[in-house]
C-alpha cells in the first residue's frame, strides 16, 4: 500500500498514481511535528476508477468530498 503524508488544516486533490491504484493508498494526517494523528485506507477497489480525491483537513480529521475510505483510524482528542 502506498502512503501520502497530509498536513492539518490543508484543502487538496491528490491525482493518483498507477501504482497507487494498483497497490491501494494509505493517507496519513499529521501534526505540526508530523505526528500521525488519523489513518485512512483506500484499497484498490475503492480506487478502481478513480483518478482523483479530492479533500480538506482540519486539526483532528480528513474529510473526502467523493470517496469514502475503505479503513480509518482516528484519534479522539480533547483540546484545552
């Protein structure tokens, strides 16, 4: 499976690759400090014909405007 590091609070479509689509993807939110704080799985059926995805970010989540993703993991976070 390849990976895409996405950075919080970012607005983006991601053009996939062959290998990709062929492999599955795992796009990974990270911090400031590039700490993962979600995980996201797309696998190659999902991205059968798919060339893009298109989302946005904030500090504790990816949001997808057209695919939903195969897996996810996503931390609970409190923030004071």
């Amino acid at each position: 499976m390849e990976t895409r590091i996405i950075h919080c609070n970012t607005k983006d479509i991601l053009n996939l690759t062959l290998s990709e689509k062929s492999n599955g993807l795992e796009m990974v939110l990270v911090d400031t400090q590039n700490v993962p704080i979600a995980r996201y799985g797309f696998d190659m059926e999902k991205l059968k014909g798919v060339n893009s995805i298109s989302y946005h970010s904030n500090n504790i989540r990816i949001h997808f405007d057209d695919i939903n993703p195969t897996s996810l993991s996503e931390l609970d976070t409190v923030v004071e």
